[in-house]
C-alpha cells in the first residue's frame, strides 16, 4: 500500500486544486491520501468527488495552526466531518484573521522598506475556486519575490518572514486545547505534525496528556531509522502513529516519489476504516 497522509490544495497553500491533487495521486500510484489544508476542510469535499471512481482512498483532514510552550505547534485532525458547522465556522473565522495577519505582515514589510500589494497576493494566491481562501506565507513569499526583493521563496522567509523574521506574525486562532477540542468534537483525531526532535522528547507527554491521539513521524527529511525510534517512543505513550510529505505542489516532487507503507502506520488506518 502506498500512502501519503499530508497534502495541501490551493483550499489553502498548495498549488494544486483539490481535484488536480487527486489526479497527480492517481498518476503517483497512490493507495491512501488524506487532504491537510492549513485552518480549513474546504478542499476535502472537491477531492472526494474527484476520487469517485479510483482505487484512492481520500481521508478529510485539517492542520490547525496553534502553539505549545511558546513554540509552534501546527495539529493534524483526521477523520473530521468536515460539514461539521462549528469546524466550517473556524475554518471561516481563520480566514478572517489571516486576512488581517497578512495586512499586518505587509504593514511590517513596509516598514522594511519592501513594497508589497495586498491584491497582488491575493491574485498570487490564485482563486482556486475554493471558499474560504486560506491566505498563508507562501503566498506572501511569492510577492515578494515578484517584487524583487528576494531570489526564491526560501530567501523571503530566511530574510523576512520565517518564524523569527523581522515581519512575521503568528495564524493562530485557537490554543493548542482548542484545537484538539474542536477535532475531537468534529469526530476526528488529533495527529502532532511534524514535531521538531527536541520539542518531541520534551513535550510528548504533555501533549498527550491534553488529548493528542497520535504523532506523524514517518517524513521525508527524517532518516527512516529516526522516524521508526520516534514511532516506537509514541506507540509506548499509548500514541498512534502517522506519516506525510506535506506536498504543497510539484516543486516538492511528483506524488508518490514519498510514501509510507502500511506496517508503518497500520493502526491509524484501522481506526479509519481503510
Ligand atoms: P502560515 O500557515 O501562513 O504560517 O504558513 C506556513 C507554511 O509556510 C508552511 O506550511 C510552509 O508551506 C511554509 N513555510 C514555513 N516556513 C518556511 C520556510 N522556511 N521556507 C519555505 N516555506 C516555509
Ligand atoms: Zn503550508
Ligand atoms: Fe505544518
Ligand atoms: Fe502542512
């Protein structure tokens, strides 16, 4: 089985839409994906549709932008009823701030001295043809780049607006209790994406004390004995286990170039059914 449980659509910043992720997973030869957009479900619905008819599972997903221990934290939930009426009502409300946050970013990007146009990200982000527009960093990035002020995405957010940047500001929305709260009530589970080595051994217990179900550590910058250790470590905390390439786009590679097998992430797909 091939399995990829991290992607993102154009619902957020991924530059595919919802239906051409699904094609470049069939194209990829994929068995299991499951749509990860940041702060919206709004691309799961697009993608299920598109999957009619293809031997590919689409599981909804969300990633919620929140912080843990002054640090941030980005929560993976799984297995959401993404009709859910207080989840499409977060995903509206994150819209909304980051609508604000990215005037606030371009604010302190002025201040820099580097010109930017709220529309032309806006249109950088592209319509998607999806609703709500979950306007993020890369988007900014593109602007920024288009304005000379910075050769590619990764000298924008080194330069300006990665996470100790001069011009950056935070998307969260909801404390890291929130989140889980609201993707437990959504009927999912809630997955740590990503947890950086240092943060894993010193807030895995905690976090699992506040309700985290699982951990994805299966990814395709972790060496694989790596990940199996932290997998190991998370199955003794009572965790599941999950993994993804968080593809934003073919610049990542094709789909499928990064899979996760079955025997890694076996209990995960039980609890979905797959
Ligand atoms: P946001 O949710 O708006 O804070 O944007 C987060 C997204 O920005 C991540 O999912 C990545 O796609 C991207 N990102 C964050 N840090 C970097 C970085 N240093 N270089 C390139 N992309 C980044
Ligand atoms: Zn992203
Ligand atoms: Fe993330
Ligand atoms: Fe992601």
């Amino acid at each position: 089985m091939r399995i990829d449980l991290h992607l993102h659509t154009t619902a957020s910043d991924g530059s595919l839409t919802p239906t051409e992720v699904v094609a470049a997973a069939v194209a990829g030869r994929l068995d299991v994906i499951a749509i990860t957009d940041h702060d919206t479900a709004a691309g799961v619905a697009e993608a299920r549709s598109a999957a009619d008819g293809h031997p590919l599972h689409v599981i909804p997903g969300i990633e919620i932008s929140t912080s843990f221990n002054g640090a941030e934290l980005h929560m993976l939930g799984y297995l959401v009823d993404d009709r859910y009426a207080p989840l499409v009502e977060y995903g509206n409300t994150a819209a909304s701030y980051r609508r604000d946050r990215m005037r606030g970013m371009i604010e302190r990007l002025a201040g820099l001295g580097i010109s930017v146009a709220y529309d032309d990200v806006v249109t950088l982000a592209g319509a998607g043809g999806t609703d709500p527009e979950s306007l993020g960093r890369p988007h900014l990035a593109r602007a920024i780049v288009q304005g000379g002020y910075a050769h590619s995405l990764s000298e924008a957010f080194d330069r300006f607006i990665g996470n100790d940047g001069p011009a950056f500001l935070p998307a969260q929305v909801l404390d890291v209790a929130g989140a889980i709260a609201l993707i437990h009530d959504a009927g999912g589970i809630a997955v740590w994406a990503h947890p950086r080595p240092d943060l894993f051994a010193r807030d895995l217990a905690a976090l699992r004390d506040l309700g985290v179900d699982g951990v994805e550590c299966h990814r395709p910058r972790v060496p694989p004995p790596d990940a199996a250790r932290m997998g190991d470590i998370a199955r003794e905390h009572g965790l599941l286990v999950t993994g993804g390439s968080d593809w934003h786009g073919e610049w990542h590679g094709a789909l499928g170039e990064f899979v996760v097998e079955r025997s890694l992430v076996g209990g995960f797909l039980e609890r979905a059914g797959i």
